[in-house]
C-alpha cells in the first residue's frame, strides 16, 4: 500500500510540473490578452465554487457523481 501512496504522489507531481511547463510554454508563445483571459476564467471559476455553501457544494458533487456513474 505505502508504494502504492509513493507512486502516486510522484506521478501527480510529475503530472502538475508538466501541466506547469506547458502553460509556462502557452504564456511565453502566446499574446498576453489570450493567456490573461484564460486565467481569468480559472480563477473566476475557482472563486465561484469558493462561494458556495456547504449545501450547495455537496449538491453539486452529487449531480456530478450521478452525470458519471450513467
């Protein structure tokens, strides 16, 4: 099981330093009005779901975990 753990967390690191590496990539080649409005939809978002109630977050995990499991 630890290994299991370890193999995990390295390929999820691994995972989010590529992910790093190719939106670092995107800035660089990429005009600033194009990556700034894609990240200001990420953050957007995220401060959306932030702003939820407990209620309103496990609603939505639930209609999520329903749309999946069909």
């Amino acid at each position: 099981m630890a290994q299991d753990w370890k193999k995990f967390l390295d390929d999820n690191q691994k995972e989010r330093m590529a992910f790093i590496d190719k939106w670092a990539e995107y800035a660089l080649t990429h005009d600033d009005k194009d990556w700034s409005a894609q990240q200001n939809l990420i953050i957007n978002s995220a401060l959306r779901s932030c702003s939820l109630t407990k209620e309103q977050f496990l609603e939505m995990k639930k209609i999520r975990r329903l749309s999946l499991s069909s």
